[in-house]
C-alpha cells in the first residue's frame, strides 16, 4: 500500500519536529499538520523565529518543507479525510477528575481524535497512535472507529510511540536508537506496518526499525520512560547519600558509567527530572500495575516519582537554609525556568517547585531564561499559584543576578557555568566550580 499523504492530529512538541523530518525525508509525501489551537497553527505559519516549539535545528527545516510538503492547518476535517495515514500525537495528561485521578492518563484527546476520524473518513485509514498510552489504548480506539465510522470504511490501528528528547529532538529524529512499530498479524495489519516502514526506511536502517504486536509496543514506550527516570532518581538518591558522606557524585557517576552493564546516559544528579512525560507516564504505569492487582510492582514504580519530589524538596531546602532560614524579603535569582536547557517547555519544571517553595518562605525571585517567554512563565506563575507580586522576570542574565543575596540555577544552560566567584551559587545541576552548593558535593 503507498501512502501519499498523511496528515498529524496535534502540533506541538511531537507532532511539529517529528511530521517536519518526516516532510523533510520524504519528499514526495504531503504531510499536513492540524491542531484544535487555531494560535498554534498560526505560529507553526508565522516568522520562522518565533516558531511556537523550539528545538535545535527545527527552524532550519521548516524554512525548507513549508509549503513544500509540509503543510500547518486548523482544517482538521479535509485534512484527515484526504489522508491515507493518520498520526495522532495529541496530549495525553494525567487525568484531574473522575475514576484513575492523579494517576491514570486521560485518554479524552485520544478518544476525541477517534470520533473525529470515524465521523469524517469516507476512505480507508491507517490511523497511528503516536501519543504515549496506556497499554491497550488501541482497543479502545478500535472500537469508537468500528462502532462511529461509516459502512465499508475500514481502519487499520498502528502503535509508533515516540522517543525523541526534547533539546535534542531532532537529532534523535534523525538517528533514532530504533523505531518501534506495532501492528497487527492480520494480513492488514501487517500491509499498514509495511506503509509506515517504508516511510521510516527512507533514513533509518532497516535493522533499527522493529515491529511487534500492538500491546508491546505500546508498553515499551511507558517501560522506557519509566526506566530513564528511574536511572535519574536512582543517581539523585545517592546524591543525598555523598553530600552526607563527602563522597562526590561525579566522580560516582563517572566510576559508574564506565561499566559497559551500566553505561554513561542519565547519570547527572540534578535538581530532578521534569518535563510533561516522565512523572505522568510512571504515573499512568502504576496505575495499570494497580489496575491489574500487581500492587508490588506498582509501589516499585511508584518510589521513583516520590525520590523526584525529594530531590525538588531537598534543594529547595538547601537554599533556604544556606539564608540562614528566613527567606523574608530576601532577594534571590532564579536561572532557568524549563525543565532542561535547550527547550522552551516548562511543563512540570523543578523550577517552577523550587520557586514555589521559595517564594512561600517569604522571597522574592527574579526570573531568566531566553528560551522561555514571559508569557509562559506568567501562566505557570499563576497556574502553580505562585504570588506574581514576589516574582519578576529578566530579560538578561547581568540584571537578573545583580542585587541579589543568592543564585539558584536550575537548569544545565552553559551561560551559568562562570558566574562572577562573588555571588552565593547554588546549583541544582553541578556545572558551576564556584557554586557554594551544588547536588551530590
Ligand atoms: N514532549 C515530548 O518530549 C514527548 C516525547 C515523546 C512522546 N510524547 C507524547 O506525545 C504526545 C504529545 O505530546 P506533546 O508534548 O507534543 O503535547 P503538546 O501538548 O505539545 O501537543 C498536543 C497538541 O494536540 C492538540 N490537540 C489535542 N486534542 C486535539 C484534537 N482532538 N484535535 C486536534 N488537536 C488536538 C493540542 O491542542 C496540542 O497543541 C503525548 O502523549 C506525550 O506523552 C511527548
């Protein structure tokens, strides 16, 4: 079956990099991509400088494929029904209310995406889960297709999860580890694995692109992600442990790396993970382990989440502490507000914990990072009810750190590697020498 156009329900951080090396790969392809955010579509269409995701590398991309074969639309309909291939890569976050709250993935934009397809299509599909789910999600969206969609229009359900990082994404696009499809054994299902094989085959090797069946790969993604974060909680516990110690985490880390069973990657202590993926995507883990009674392997995974909240806690603290306690108009900066450098996503940033913590003790912050804007930060202000009279925002680096009584820097950025041996540095992140704190010393 070949494939000519495909199109990508939700443009944001996966959907825009991902359907943007796709355009770029395959040339002869029309991928469209379409989002319920009519401002979002807008900007995908705008100056390639304020692009509404940013990632190394993406803007010189989009400058080559849009309006090539890269197309941003809010006309979510004609987009789906002239496709032969849909991608969903809707959000997915925990859900707020209801059966499963603060634990279970809310499957509502999923489920949305489905009646929109099932409604609109007047032609067979292949319709692709490429939002982070719970196992046997395709079930569910096989049966809204099934029940919703018009007679002799027939849909195959295609599992390929998503493992990019943001700040690196589109290197990981590029040079993905492997791609995992999961499909079914019918003989259909195993044409629809075929058409996006052969879209992937077109610059990843063949021998990196894996298939399975559906519930595998739609639980590998989840068991991935679980598993990186439990690298980074498991790093983060020991920190605690050396700053008791005089141990020192780096040089653990290193020691630790070197053994070929354990490898290098995700071993930096840190203030703690962040991002809109790992804390909700473990979350979502332990309730289906609970789901299925496997109330052990829950609590397991569970502890990995809890030794985050620690850490984002635990320097918080350090901080308070190393003003003498009384935060009570103290003045302090805090550098980086996303959750990592390189992103302009602050979702579940430890920043913003750290902040919150600080500012209810009675200080007042100021604010930098270039890549994220004000308007974002004043949302997260609000949303995580921080007091906005406590806090500022800097447009530059000098001015945020002048005047203030300490530095917190939260994220890896290197403009915070050499800050003036004068200030009071506390690091969340062990890359400044002259950082009076820093994790895991
Ligand atoms: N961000 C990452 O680094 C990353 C990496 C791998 C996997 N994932 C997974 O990919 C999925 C998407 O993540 P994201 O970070 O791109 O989310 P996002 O919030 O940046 O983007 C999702 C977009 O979908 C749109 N949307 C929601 N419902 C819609 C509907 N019915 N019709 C049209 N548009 C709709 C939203 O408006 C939003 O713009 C999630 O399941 C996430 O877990 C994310």
């Amino acid at each position: 079956m070949k494939v000519n156009k495909v199109c990508c329900i939700g443009a944001g951080y996966v959907g825009g990099p991902t359907m943007a090396v796709i355009a770029l790969k395959c040339p002869d392809l029309q991928v469209t991509v379409v989002d319920v955010r009519k401002e979002r579509i807008d900007s995908w269409n705008g100056p390639f400088d304020s692009l509404p995701v940013y990632e190394p590398g993406l803007k010189e991309i989009i400058e080559k494929v849009r309006g090539r074969n890269l197309f941003f639309s809010s006309e979510i309909d004609i987009a789906i029904d002239s496709s032969d291939m849909i991608f969903m890569a809707v959000n997915t976050p925990t859900k707020t209310e209801g059966v499963g709250a603060g634990m279970a993935a809310d499957l509502k934009y999923i489920e949305a995406c489905a009646k929109n397809i099932a409604q609109v299509a007047k032609t067979d599909k292949i319709v692709v889960e490429k939002s982070t789910l719970p196992v046997r999600t395709a079930e569910k969206i096989r049966e809204i297709l099934d029940n919703q969609g018009r007679a002799g229009v027939s849909f195959e359900i295609l599992s390929n999860p998503e493992f990019l990082a943001e700040g690196t994404a589109i290197q990981d696009l590029f040079k993905s580890d492997r791609v995992l499809i999961g499909g079914d054994s019918t003989s259909k299902g195993k044409k629809a694995v075929q058409a996006l094989v052969d879209i992937y085959k077109n610059w990843i090797p063949i021998e990196k692109i894996i298939t399975t069946n559906v519930w595998s790969s739609e639980l590998a993604k989840l068991a991935s992600n679980a598993m990186l974060a439990q690298r980074i909680s498991s790093i983060n516990s020991i920190s605690a442990l050396c700053e008791k110690t005089n141990a020192d985490i780096h040089e653990l880390s290193k020691a630790i790396g070197m053994d070929h069973r354990i490898g290098p990657h995700f071993l930096n202590a840190s203030v703690g993970f962040g991002g809109s993926c790992f804390q909700k995507d473990i979350l979502n883990l332990v309730y289906l382990c609970k789901y299925y009674g496997l109330e052990e392997v829950a609590e397991y995974w569970h502890q990995v989440i809890k030794i985050n909240d620690y850490q984002k806690n635990r320097f918080a603290q350090k901080i308070i502490d190393g003003l003498g306690g009384d935060l009570l108009g103290k003045r302090i900066a805090i550098l980086g507000w996303a959750f990592k450098a390189n992103t302009n996503d602050s979702r579940e940033s430890p920043a913003i914990y750290v902040t919150k913590k600080l500012v209810e003790r009675g200080a007042n912050v100021k604010i930098f990072d270039p890549l994220v804007s004000l308007s974002t930060i004043m949302r997260d202000i609000e949303d995580y009810k921080i007091d906005k009279d406590a806090c500022s925002i800097s447009s530059n680096i000098d001015e945020c750190i002048n005047d203030v009584e300490l530095v917190a820097i939260l994220t890896e950025a290197s403009a915070y590697k050499d800050l003036g041996k004068e200030l009071l540095i506390f690091d969340g992140r062990g890359i400044n020498k002259n950082a009076k704190f820093s994790i895991g010393k």
